[in-house]
C-alpha cells in the first residue's frame, strides 16, 4: 500500500467500559469488518493476556514480551508481509510505560497495521503519555496505522487519543469521573451513560455525528 498521507484508510477506535460489559466481544466485531489488507498485520498490547486470549483471534499468533522480539519480526515481514503479534507487558508501571513506547514507535515504522491497546489507562494519563503513543495520536494516520484503544476508566486516558477518534463505544461505567469524560466525548447527558448496565451501550461515529443505542 502506498502511503498517502493523511487520505490513507486508518481510524482510532475507542471501546470503553468496566470488565464483563462485552469491549472484547465488540472490538472483534468490529475488527472482522475490516479488510485483509489491514488485519493481516496486528500487533496487539495485551496485559491480561491470560484472560483475554488474544492470540487465539488470529493463527500462529506470535506471543512476546520482549520489543526486540518485535523489531525482529518486522524486520523479517518488510512492508507488505504478515504477521500477528501479541505483546504481553510485565504489569510493572515504570518498565511497561517504556516498554509501550517503544512498541508504539515500531508500530509507526512498521506501516500500515492494526494496532490495538488493551487496558490503555495503565499505560497514559490524562494529560500525560509516553511519546511513542504520542507519535501515534500525531503521525499515525499518515502511516496507515488502525488503532484501538480499549480500557475501563477513560478519565485516565490520554486526551489526545480521545480528542482523535473516528468511533467510540462505551459501556458499563461505574465511576462517576469515567461518566463525565464519556458523556463528553459522546455528547450526550451524562445520565444516560450513568444508566448503562450489562451489555448496554452508547457509541458514536464521529465523522456523521451519529449516536446509537446499544439495548
């Protein structure tokens, strides 16, 4: 795929809500819809790897926990060729906040990949986010790049990736802090978002302005 600047075919994805609302479950719809020239290269952030199983999403997945890995793998796939790789951070702040920007800049110079952040909030702050992910909010679209970015407490999600997005969904949230911040970003009463529970949702297309109600 040739790179087009800011026309190339990426978007940044939100998936917001408290565990057992079903992010998991929408992110893989949503990523089923896309085409093969963008999911036959994943490259997954994936703390609760155990738990979530992202490497049974796609075949002969690639399990890792070390950046290098990464470069590695990439280096050997080039610009054009497959791969699905799914990074599991050691859950230690300091080490995986480094760590992920690291793997944020190889996903920038990797091009034209599906790149999706579990658990967000541990990894950026609200006004604060490790560089790489920056680059990613500034430079990634240029780079084809189609970012998901899923967590439970969007309150502590970096505001640049939030102030980016194409689509958002938001589910359960229990924290009045994490209902503001979505109700924000959607546009809608923050009532309504205080109300979600179990698999309900608001989401909204933020190109058309569309809001829809997930019963």
């Amino acid at each position: 795929m040739a790179d087009k600047g800011n026309s190339n075919a990426a978007n940044f994805e939100a998936v917001i809500g408290v565990t057992g609302c079903g992010k998991s479950t929408v992110l893989k719809k949503r990523i089923r819809k896309l085409p093969a020239a963008i999911t036959n290269r994943s490259l997954i952030w994936s703390p609760k790897e155990a738990i979530d199983k992202y490497a049974d999403f796609y075949p002969n997945s690639i399990v890792t926990s070390s950046a290098m890995e990464v470069l590695r793998i990439l280096d050997k796939a080039g610009p054009k060729g497959k791969f699905h790789i799914v990074f599991v951070p050691t859950l230690d702040e300091k080490k995986d906040r480094d760590a992920f920007s690291v793997v944020c800049k190889i996903a920038i110079a990797s091009r034209n990949i599906l790149f999706v952040v579990e658990e967000l909030h541990s990894v950026t702050q609200a006004g604060n986010a490790p560089h790489g992910w920056r680059l990613v909010n500034f430079m990634g679209r240029g780079f084809g790049l189609y970012v998901f970015g899923l967590s439970q407490r969007p309150a502590s999600m970096d505001k640049a990736f939030l102030g980016s997005l194409s689509w958002l969904h938001v589910g359960e949230l229990p924290h009045p802090p994490d209902q503001k911040v979505a109700s924000q970003y959607l546009g809608v009463p923050m009532q309504e978002v205080a109300a979600l529970c179990g698999y309900q949702a608001i989401q909204k297309e933020f190109r058309t302005k569309k809001i829809t109600y997930v019963k």
